[in-house]
C-alpha cells in the first residue's frame, strides 16, 4: 500500500467514525412552500453556486483553503470553492463536467461502484440560531439509491438532512428545507469572537447511475433568536450507514 492509499485507508475510518456520530434534534422542513412574502432575503451563502467557476481538476488541492484534512487529500473538485469525495463507504464515485440547469455547468456525480460519494462546500460561518433557507437543482439518470443533503460542520455531522427525490430518473427539480443551526458540539466548536461557528453542506448520492447538481443557495432568513416556526417539522435521522 502506498502512502497515498494509506491516507484514503485513514480518513475513510475517520470519516466512518464521524457518520456514527448520532444527530441531535434539528428541524428540516423539506420542500416547503415559500411563504415569507416580500421579506427581504440575505446574500447566498455558498460560493461558485452554479459551478462555472472551474478550479481545474488538475490544481493541487492545498491551494483551495479547505479547512478538513480528509478533503485536503482526498478531493480532485473541477469546482472553485467546492471539494468533493467518492469514495465514502466503499464507493467509487466520479466527479464530471454536466449541461448546466443554469450557465453552462453543473456538477455530476457519476456512479462506479455504489457505496457515497458526494460534494462540499467550504466552511461557511454563521451564528447559532441562524435560520438559513437551502436550494438546490437537481437531476438523476439510473439513480437507484438514497440522494440527500447533509449538514454538517461545528454542530456535529449531520445536524440537519434534506432527503432528495427518491426516483432513479427526474429531470431538473429544485428541492428545499428551512434549517436552524444548532449550538457547536463540544469545547473545540466554540464560536469565534464574533459569535459564528463553522458549517458544511455536502450534497450526497448513495446510488447507482448519475446525480446532477447545480444552482445550490443557502440564505439566512432570521438571525439568532431561534424562535419557534409553526411550518417547521422534524426531519429524519441522516448519517448513520447501513451495514
Ligand atoms: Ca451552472
């Protein structure tokens, strides 16, 4: 076994450890209806959201200011601003170049050998009780599997899911969730001296065939208080894999 196999040997069981970590209570509210008027909205928290700005998938990775080692090694992303891991659970999975939903782009997950694969945004910063509404475009040719969004980050792994259609074949659907950041987990997660913690979004395939990705925004639509929505329901424990 090379060094480099024995790197991906390491951060897969480190990443298998971190899956087995339970989730705690979240709130997702999946594919909600808009409902919030004319409320002014924040800036799109996610960088490079409809994928046309290529890192070139021949950049060495230590370039792009990813803050996790598994992706500093594992990850080969096309994306500016996003890394991206096949190889989760056993899988195989390729990272390709697909027509845009928007622009010229989107990202493809392309299935090899099933197991997880998926995309990473960089850490984003924000405050715990921030209510962030998510977005994403998505399409699936052959994709016989589970296909979700997964929070993660200073909360923990998997503080909130959105669960993506479960049809092997769709075109371009947008699904959505209204989430609320949790406090951090643990004295390392602290938040920094302006109050924020530190985030993920990876969007997720555990299926055969191909998952297409473009125009992700995330969007913080109330800051802080944590107050009660009356729409908001329960979602699904996400993150522990099955044998
Ligand atoms: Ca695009």
């Amino acid at each position: 076994m090379n060094a480099g196999e024995d790197v991906m040997e390491r951060h897969k069981r480190l990443i298998g450890g971190c899956c087995m970590v339970l989730v705690s209570a979240f709130t997702v509210a999946a594919a909600e209806g808009e409902g919030s008027g004319g409320r002014a909205a924040g800036a799109n928290l996610i960088k490079n959201p409809s994928f046309e700005e290529r890192s070139g998938p021949r950049k060495p990775y230590p370039a792009e200011p990813w803050g996790y080692g598994f992706l500093d090694t594992l990850a080969r992303s096309p994306f500016a601003h996003w890394g991206y891991s096949g190889f989760f659970d056993g899988g195989e999975y390729d990272i390709k170049l697909g027509k845009g939903h928007t622009g010229r782009v989107a990202a493809r997950l392309v299935c090899r050998r099933r197991g997880r694969g998926g995309i990473c945004t960089e850490e984003i910063k924000v405050k715990p009780g921030t209510t962030l509404r998510f977005s994403v475009f998505v399409k699936a040719k052959g994709a016989s599997g589970e296909c979700f969004v997964n929070f993660e980050g200073d909360p923990g792994d998997g503080w909130a899911a959105i669960p993506l259609p479960r049809k092997p074949d769709y075109d371009w659907t947008e699904v959505k969730g209204t989430v609320r950041v949790p406090k951090p987990r643990g004295k390392r997660h602290q938040p920094d001296e302006e109050g924020n913690i530190r985030i993920l979004v990876f969007i997720y395939t555990k299926a055969y065939g191909e998952l297409w990705i473009d125009d992700v925004s995330l969007v913080p639509i109330a800051g802080g208080e944590a107050k009660e929505d009356a729409g908001e329901k329960k979602g699904r424990k996400i993150g522990t894999p099955k044998a």
